[in-house]
C-alpha cells in the first residue's frame, strides 16, 4: 500500500525561518518550495532536493528532535561533511551501519539530520 515517503516534517521556533532557509538552501543546496497559502500563513517553510522533501513547521513550545532525525542520502559524503564543516555545522561520523559511511549534524534549530552513503 505505501509507496514512497512523501515528505519529513520536522520542527522549528516560532522566527526562525530566515535561518532556516540560510542553511537548508545556502548550506544543502536544497531549494525551497512555495506552501499553500492556508499553511503559509501558519509559517515555516518548505524545501526540496530532488524528490526529497522536508517540511519545517513552527510549533510554539519547540524543543529539536535530539534522537529522531531524517536520513539523507548523499553522493560524495566527503564533500557533504567538508562543506557543512566549513559553514560552522558540527559533523559527527558514525561507523555502526555495514555498508554505509555516515554522519550526524544539526540545523540551526538544533534538530538531528543524518547523512549517509551507501557501498562507499
């Protein structure tokens, strides 16, 4: 029955929308796509790479999703971490998935995103 994820939502403070679009565009690369007006109004925003979506919405009594994250597959994970590295994100290595490299950072907001690579 299921046969894609459509988008990950995640969080975000009420103001923050100028930093978010800072990193999710500047820093990803992602773009960001326009909300339908009834949920625009409610702020956040919305950005896409590829046919990956991730969906910030402001919730008023935020608090960053420390464990829960999404995982997003990358090409040159090397690139990827040396890029976020420069722009000031931290950049955490994890080897415990066979047959992925990966890392953990953070968006401005704090919220968990992990990177990985498949058969690298």
């Amino acid at each position: 029955m299921i046969t894609a994820v459509d988008h990950v939502q995640l969080a975000a403070p009420p103001g923050s929308e100028d930093r978010l679009r800072a990193y999710y565009t500047g820093v990803l690369g992602m773009t960001e796509i326009p909300k339908p007006p009834v949920l625009a109004a409610r702020g956040g925003c919305w950005f896409q790479a590829g046919t990956v979506q991730l969906h910030l919405g402001i919730e008023a009594a935020f608090r960053p999703a420390i464990k829960a994250h999404p995982g997003l597959r990358v090409i040159d994970i090397d690139t990827c971490a040396a890029r976020l590295a420069a722009r000031g994100a931290t950049v955490t290595w994890d080897t415990d998935l066979p047959g992925h490299r990966r890392f953990y950072s953070y968006d401005p907001v704090g919220n968990r995103l992990e990177f990985l690579e498949p058969g690298v």
